[in-house]
C-alpha cells in the first residue's frame, strides 16, 4: 500500500488549475482539492479525467476533486444512477493511484451516520477491490 499517492502535489495543483481552468491556491490554503469541488461540474470533471492526459499525481489530485463533487450532490440529493457508475468505473480503472483515497472515504469501522454522505457508495467500491 506504501506506493499509492497519499497526497496532493503541488505539480498536479498546478497543472489541473491551468487543465481545468480551476482556482488557484492562496498562499494559506491547505486543502485545494477540497475547496474546489464543485457539484455542477461533476460531468466535466469525469469527461477530463478520461479525456485529457492526466498523470498519475494529477489523476490522484482530480479524484479527490470528484469525489468532494459528488459527496457534495448527494448531500443535496442531486446525483444520478449514471454519474455514479461512471465515478466507480474510473476509480477501479485507476485502483493503483487511489487505494488511499478508497480507504480514506470508506472510514470503515464507523457508523455510517458519523460519515460522510459518499461513504456508502465508497464502501461499495471498496467492496469491488
């Protein structure tokens, strides 16, 4: 498990800023992949990983961003059946670069009502793995 990314890079902040025309980080932040989740660009944001020439630190780095997005949406309960198959495709696609972030997400052991709203749907990717 010692080979798969555990954090964001400052390259891939760099490069998905200009690849996805995203904020850049102020000189405080600390959780750029965070803060720049957004739940109306989920689509995009798939279309990207898939379309464009990501490496595996920006691949690491969007994941996150989508993941946010999407654990954004299903708190407002505005998420689709399709959209969701296509997050778990791309994640099993990539297990390698985002085991971390699958285990992260999953907080297993916890009460899914201490969790996050994408838990459930993490933990069944995890099932997968």
């Amino acid at each position: 498990m010692d080979n798969y990314p555990k954090y964001v890079t400052r390259e891939a902040i760099e490069s998905l800023v200009k690849k996805l025309s995203l904020p850049k980080p102020g000189p405080f932040t600390q959780d750029w992949e965070y803060e720049v989740a957004d739940d109306t660009r989920i689509n995009e944001f798939l279309s990207c990983y898939e379309s464009i020439i990501l490496n595996e630190e920006e691949k690491f780095a969007l994941m996150i961003v989508i993941i946010e997005s999407l654990n954004d949406a299903i708190e407002k309960g505005d998420v689709s059946e399709p959209i969701l198959r296509k997050a778990k495709e791309l994640l099993l696609k990539d297990i390698a670069i985002h085991t971390n972030t699958i285990l992260y997400w999953s907080l297993e052991g916890e009460d899914l009502e201490d969790c996050f709203a994408i838990t459930p749907f993490i933990r069944c990717v995890k099932k997968m793995i």
